[in-house]
C-alpha cells in the first residue's frame, strides 16, 4: 500500500496540520465562550493563552488580547519535506490588541477570530457594576458573538465576579490550580508555573455530550494535568490590567495619583476621557443620569482624589446637576444632557 503523503502549500499549513484544539470542537460554529478560574498564580493566563493559540491562533485565525501574546513555532527541513516543502522556518503568530471602544461597538474588525481577556472583569464585566453602561454594553457584544462567529475566552480570579449574563452564556469552566501549591510538592520546594492540573466544568452539551453537562452530573471532568512553562515569555503574565495607560483600553482607565505631573496639566487627563464617556453613552437619550460611583468607575478616577476630581469635571460639564444625599439609601447621582445628541 502506498502511503499518503501531506501536501502543505506553506509553513502555516504544517503548524495546522500538526496542532491539536483542547475544547473546541471545529465543525461546530466558532462562538464558543470558556471561562477559566483560579486563585493568584494558578495558571489562568498561561492556560488561556495556550487555548487561543490551540483552537483559533494555530487553525490560521486571527486573535485579539488585552495582554501580549507572541509566538514563534519553528517548523524543521525534515518536516516541512515531508509535506513537500523545501524548506522549514519560523511561523509567527501574535494576538493584536483589543480597542474598547472598537470591540463595544461590535466593529466588524472583530470577526471570524477569537477574544481572549485576561483579568475580564476589571474592565469589562464587574459583577458588582451589573447595570453600568460598559457591563450592558460588554453583555450585548458577547450576545453577538454567534453573529460575529468569534469565540471568547476569558480568565477571572473567580466566576462570582463576572457578570450574572456572563456566566450563564460561558460555555465550560476550567478550574486551574498549581501542583507547586499542594502540601508535598511545597514540601519538595518545586516551583511554580511548570505543571498545573485543570477541574472541567461543561456546561453546555456541545462540550463533551448531554452525559457530561455539569447540571446533570454536578461532577467536573479531571483532574487533568497540564505543562505550560514552554509558553513562559509568550505571554506577559505580569501585565496589569486596568491600571494607567494601558495600550489596549484606548482611553487611560486610571491615574495613580501619586504620578509626578506638572500643576497645569494635572487633570488635562479628564478631556479625553470625558469624551470617551459621551462616546460610551451616545445611545442613552439625550439626558444622562448616572450614579456617582458608576461615574467614578467609568472615567477611572481613584476614590482618594474624588472630591477634587468632581470640582474639575463641573468645570468641563458645566451644565451638570447632582442630587441625592450621599447615603446608601439615597446615593448621590448626578444628570447633565448629552451633548452627542442633536
């Protein structure tokens, strides 16, 4: 019998053909939406990242990140001459960087691919925001996404802190933790980052079948183990999120106030992100009404300098109105008109 030989037209074609998804399942529709969990160093990123490499970025599909993910994968001179190529080489492969306000507005740049955001809930889906604006805005995107065809992955210390819609939509769960922090392997000193064992929690049928839905069973799929110290450096794992003049956010989400700036232009800061607010609420109508801790949030003001940022923010909305009383059972909220309404 003759063997069949692989007939790849690039490097590219090699990566794919030799690649294996971990969940996805690639005659189904790309919208799948996996959500992984897990304490301070349990993984979460590194096995995020892994997951958008296997299942979209390795399949030839583009992917977009709010941290760094870039890899090179080195296809050999034997390999690629087996799939009658002449040579091997580098394959490059590298996430682009999402735009909030792009990805809010569902712009079709962010089609066919797959979202990977890590940390999600300190900008996009805050449990405890549920009713803010850029929280209904992230859930109508995500609702989207089979229109899209674009999957979302996610990473979240825990699942309680994203969006109630947000977790009903996620697909599977994959609880990750760090064999370095069971008690004889921190007995033996090992180290962390190398082997993590991942808890699977399908909870739709197109996971793994009806028999494995967790609602039904109420058991995760697992332990698994897992090594991903070879994507040490693929990913940025220290990268912040949601802290100073992050390059995906598209507007500046916080000033630490200890940052040493000029007295002049101290709070120039606030005209970029105020528009960027109107930009945000452009459907609201033409009256804005918003409490003062959503308002706080959105234009990513820090709790200790407040008082003195609102003195500055009149300046630039001076037809705005506060009512309220400051307390819990009547919170202070303020109402201005939105000056993108005609």
């Amino acid at each position: 019998m003759t063997e069949t030989k692989v007939i790849a037209q690039s490097l590219d074609e090699i990566v794919k053909h030799n690649a294996y998804a971990l969940i996805r399942r690639f005659h189904l529709n790309r919208d799948w939406i996996i959500g992984l969990i897990g304490e301070r160093g349990s993984g979460k990123s590194l096995g995020g990242a892994n997951i958008a490499l296997r299942d979209f970025m390795f399949n030839g599909e583009p992917c977009w990140s709010n941290m760094r993910i870039k890899l090179q994968v080195e296809v050999d001179d034997e390999t690629a001459h087996s799939c009658m190529l002449e040579k091997g080489g580098l394959v490059p492969f590298e996430a682009g960087y999402i735009d909030k306000q792009h990805f809010l507005s569902l712009d079709s740049r962010y089609e066919g691919g797959c979202l990977f955001f890590d940390e999600f809930n300190l900008e996009y889906g805050e449990a405890r925001r549920s009713s803010a604006n850029v929280n209904l805005m992230t859930d109508r995107a995500i609702q989207q996404l089979r229109k899209m065809q674009c999957g979302l992955i996610y990473t979240v210390l825990n699942e309680m802190y994203v969006d109630t819609r947000i977790r009903e939509n996620t697909d599977v769960f994959i609880k990750c933790s760090d064999i370095a922090f069971k008690g004889e392997n921190l007995q033996g000193r090992m180290g962390q980052g190398v082997v993590f064992e991942w808890l699977i929690y399908p909870m739709v049928s197109k996971v793994f079948g009806d028999d494995f839905v967790y609602g039904k069973t109420h058991r995760p799929l697992g332990p698994f183990k897992i090594q991903l110290k070879h994507l040490w450096g693929v990913i940025d794992t220290m990268e912040r999120q949601a802290v100073g003049a992050t390059k995906y956010a598209g507007v500046k989400t916080m000033i630490p106030i200890e940052t040493p700036v000029e007295k002049e232009d101290k709070w120039s800061f606030l005209d970029e992100r105020i528009e960027n607010f109107y930009i945000n609420h452009a459907a609201d109508g033409d009256y804005i009404t918003i409490g003062s801790h959503e308002f706080r949030e959105e234009l990513g003001i820090d709790p200790r300098v407040w008082g003195t940022a609102m003195r500055e923010i009149k300046k630039r909305i001076t037809d705005i109105e506060s009512g309220g009383r400051g307390s819990s059972k009547h919170p202070t909220y303020y109402g201005f008109p939105n000056r993108l309404v005609v």
